[in-house]
C-alpha cells in the first residue's frame, strides 16, 4: 500500500491517483493545519508515504521535510530551478536541525530532453557545484507523462515497452533502493 497526501494548492498528485486509480494507491489532500496528523495516520497505514507540497519555502514544507526519510526535488534543466532546489535543499537542512537527524535530499531533473542538450549537461554541473546531489535517473520529456493526464494510465499500462515505462520503472528502483526496501 502506498499513501500519497497532496499538500499543493494545485492538487495534482490528489487528482492524478483519483483518474487513473492506480491499485494500492490512497491519495488524501492536507494543508498546512492538516499535514502532520495525516502524516501520522498514513504513516500507520503503509510502508511508502508519498507527499507532495507546492514549491515554495513554507511551513509545511518543514513539517514534511521533518517527517521524511527521503526527501526528492524536482527540478527542470535551468537556472531558476537550481535555485529554487537550494531554496527547499535549506529547508531541508532545517527540518534536520530541528529533528536532530540526518534527512537524505536528492534532486531529480525532470523533463530532461530525450537527447543530451548543453543546457541539461550545464544545470547538472551547477547542481553538482551547489552541493545538490542528483539522483541517477531523470525524468525524460516524454509524450507518454502528459496522455495520462487525460487518460489516467500510466505509462506501464499504455506502453509497457516504452520508454517512460522504462523510466518510471528505473526511478521507483533508484527510490526504492534509497529508502533501503526491497524492490
């Protein structure tokens, strides 16, 4: 069972696990006053809480940020993103101050052209210059992560030899094998 609480105005992940209804997926939505005791009541309902949050530096950035094993940053290849990623990288390190404990933060590049590109080569070695560590796999612009959102298939349900089958497929691995659970 996975939990996913979506704590970003925008309600993306909440209404993405509500139109593909994926199986052993609950999403709830929460805000800032909500946030921790959704926390705890996912928490004991599954082993892989996912939350989403708005990508801005608020409290319940914090509050998540405080209750994470693994926090993941999605950042596209530019110059703004790498600066709003060490913007929620030092919320990170406060939620660890706070808590007194190491909490893990990786960045993620999404929508990573399918061909390398001297702007992707660049943002990487910015990130990597900033102390910002990335994760191995990266999200490919693919045609496939836009048709499910009208569609609500994933992408191993639409194309299951595909390409952005195979990229989910690499980032729920990588994920996986940094929280330490068996894939």
């Amino acid at each position: 069972m996975v939990e996913c609480i979506d704590a970003d105005p925008n309600r993306t992940l909440y209404e993405a696990v509500r139109k593909g209804r994926p199986k052993g997926v609950h999403a709830e939505i929460a805000t800032a006053e909500t946030l921790l005791p959704a926390v705890a009541a996912a928490t004991a309902r599954a082993k892989v809480v996912l939350i989403d949050l708005e990508g801005t530096a608020n409290q319940a950035m914090l509050y998540a940020c405080g209750k994470a094993s693994l926090v993941i940053i999605p950042a596209q290849p530019s110059l703004f993103d790498v600066v709003e990623a060490m913007k929620t990288s030092a919320v990170v390190a406060q939620a660890a101050d706070l808590t007194g404990r190491d909490i893990e933060a990786k960045v993620i590049l999404t929508r990573t052209p399918v061909l390398r590109q001297r702007v992707a080569e660049h943002s990487r070695r910015q990130f990597e210059a900033k102390g910002l560590p990335l994760m191995r796999c990266e999200l490919v612009e693919r045609a496939a992560f836009k048709m499910m959102t009208y569609t609500g298939q994933s992408p191993s349900e639409d194309d299951p030899e595909g390409g952005a089958a195979s990229n989910v497929a690499a980032l729920t691995d990588e994920v996986m094998g940094l929280l330490g659970m068996p894939i």
